[in-house]
C-alpha cells in the first residue's frame, strides 16, 4: 500500500486566505517521504484554467516525477455545475469529459465527484427526482471515465445531499455502472453512519459504526481517504477532519479490514479545513505507516 495526502489541505478553509503552493506542497510531502499526492483540482491548484494543455500538465509530471512522487488521484472542480438541478447533465458531462482528459494528462487513475448541492436546499417533492437525476448523469460520467481508463469514484459526506447509509447504497445501484466507485473517507464514514449528521428526514445510523459502513460497502469502493474523526462538523457543514488520534475512529481495529478492500493502491489522508495540517505531514504520515505495518 502507499501513502499519499490531499494536496487541498493546503488551499482550502484556515489556508484559504493564505494557500501554499502546490509546488511547495509536493516538495514537502517528498521530503518527508510520501509516496505520493491527491491532486487539488480547485484555486490555486492544478486546474483547468491555470493548466489548460496537455503539456502543461505534462510540466506538472515531470515536476513530480523528479520529486519520486505519484498521483493517487484528482479532485476536480465541479462546483460551477450543480448536477442535482434539472436541465444541468450537458453542461456537467462536457466539464466531466474535460477533467477525465486532466487525469489523463496527470497520470491520475481516478477522478473524485460529489453531488455539489447542500442538504436541505431540495424540498421533500423533488427529494427522489433530484436523486434519480443525479444517478443518470453519474452513469453517463462512469462510462466516459471508463472509456478514457481513470476510476470515478464518489465521496459522500454530511457537507452533500445524499449522504445517509441507505442513500449511499441505493445510488451505487441507481448509477448501476461498473466504473462508479464509492470513496471511503473514514471520518465521512463516522460522521454519516455513526453521528447521522445532516440527514433528509429521519436520522439513520449504523449500530456497528465504522465497520458496518465498510462491511455494507463492500464491493462498491474504490477508494479510501484516512482520518479521524471527533463527531463534530467543521463550521455547521462537513466533517470536522481531526488529526490521527484526536477523535473516536479505531483506525487499530479498521485497518486491517480497510486493506482486505481489493483493488486499492493508495491510502490517502485527507486533512482538509484542519488549521494547523502543514504541521502535521510528517506525523501523520507515521501514524499510517505504523498502521500498515502492524496489520
């Protein structure tokens, strides 16, 4: 297994104002001995705008590549297309196609996607509709993906719609493409199936936690995002991203079934909107690393 770390840890929440460079993010993490990097695809990262050619990107590989460091995935910007809303799938298949092609370019084997709308924002009468919109659009994305050769994989999390258990489970099966993937983030993972954070309707939590979550998926994922989780959410929205140790994930216990997952390369932690996450490279690092080898 290796190790990599979302480049947008850096860029987005406390960094916001003051983002370190994707440059200076990839030194770092092969200084301290990562295998590799989660590609931010939003400001100031690696974006569509700022690296709009195939060698360009290129440029971005050639840098990694002297650094001895890999792509384990890329996050790309979906944000300007909602593709819960009625009237949206051209626009958001035609941005789709053209970050496939920035996987590509990047050596990245898989692109991340989320359903972009905040819970609440659909009323009860367009709940299953806005759902089953979602889910054509998402198989129609699979199959490009699927033809350019990159994993599409979904991260639910409290901060989307669609985001409990059962939810998360009928979607895989209404997108019912091969090449759609679910992302397991560990502290999404707690937070939707154990807290119920920012459900439609009536909570809905799993009585074996974590575990349960993962042994329901089971199957259906194609990626995984490691960090913990202290059952709050950071400003109202999504999961607080707690550092290794600082909330209630038994990463002791996961670990081992986390890695019977098959088809999994990459273990990638995912510190966004944690304030002091720069701090926090090299250890966290060496959290994983101990996880591996004592599993």
């Amino acid at each position: 297994m290796k190790i990599s770390l979302g480049s947008w840890a850096f860029s987005f929440g406390p960094y916001s104002d003051h983002p370190i460079s994707f440059e200076d993010t990839a030194k770092r993490l092969s200084t301290a001995g990562y295998d590799g990097i989660e590609i931010c695809g939003f400001p100031p990262h690696i974006t569509l705008d700022k690296f709009p050619t195939t060698e360009s990107r290129k440029e971005v590989v050639r840098f990694l590549d002297d650094l001895k460091l890999g792509v384990s995935g890329y996050a790309a910007d979906f944000s300007s297309i909602n593709p819960v809303s009625a009237g949206h799938q051209a626009g958001y298949l035609d941005l789709f196609r053209r970050n496939t092609q920035m996987c590509v370019d990047l050596g990245s084997p898989t692109i991340r996607v989320d359903t972009v709308a905040a819970p609440g924002c659909v009323p009860d009468s367009d709940y299953e509709a806005a759902a089953a919109r979602v889910a054509e659009t998402w198989h129609k994305s699979a199959a490009i993906a699927q033809d350019a050769g990159i994993r599409m994989v979904w991260e639910f999390e409290p901060g989307f719609l669609f985001n409990k258990p059962s939810e998360i489970l009928k979607m895989h099966q209404d997108v019912a493409h091969p090449n759609f993937w679910i992302m397991f983030d560990t502290s999404h993972a707690y937070m939707c199936g154990v807290v119920g954070a920012r459900q439609h309707g009536a909570k809905e939590v799993l009585p074996g936690g974590v575990d349960e979550f993962l042994s329901k998926l089971k199957g259906r994922i194609g990626a995984i995002h490691l960090i913990d989780s202290d059952a709050t959410l950071h400003g109202d929205e999504t999961s607080t991203h707690a550092p290794f140790g600082q909330g209630y994930v038994d990463f002791e216990d996961l670990a081992p079934k986390l890695l019977e997952v098959p088809g999994i390369e990459w273990w990638t932690i995912d510190m966004c909107f944690w304030a002091n996450a720069w701090d926090l490279v090299e250890s966290s690092r060496e959290f994983v690393a101990r996880l591996l080898s004592q599993a």
